[in-house]
C-alpha cells in the first residue's frame, strides 16, 4: 500500500498542529470547537492554492518533502 504524503496544517486557537488526514482532526478537536464539519472539509477539497479559511480556524494542506532513496 502507497502511503500519502498529503499533510493538513491546522491553525486553532493561536496555535499550529500538523495531521495527516481531515478525520485525524477530529479525534483531537470537535466539530464545536473547531467550528466546521469533517463533512464541510472533505467537500471543500483543501490544497495548497485552496485553504480552508474559517472563524475559528484554518486548515492547509500541503505535501511532505521526501528524500529519495537511491538504490546502491
């Protein structure tokens, strides 16, 4: 299995975390808290030139940079 290399970065409450799928988010937080639904989230199709801009939070996705691993 192709393991993703999207990442969200979240902006709540003047701090900055970092998960790897929208459904991780909320297991930490509530939509309450958060102030949107995961169901808003999946549609708004959140990339990198397309944040999520909310009242209480912001949500960016990006990809992780990896190093290539050259065979010797």
């Amino acid at each position: 299995m192709a393991h993703s290399n999207t990442i969200y970065h979240l902006m709540y409450g003047g701090r900055h975390y970092y998960f790897g799928s929208i459904a991780s988010i909320y297991e930490i937080f509530t939509r309450d808290e958060f102030g949107v639904s995961i169901h808003t989230l999946w549609a708004y199709k959140i990339i990198e030139e397309h944040p999520y801009i909310g009242k209480k939070s912001e949500v960016r996705g990006g990809e992780i940079k990896r190093k290539t691993n050259k065979a010797r």
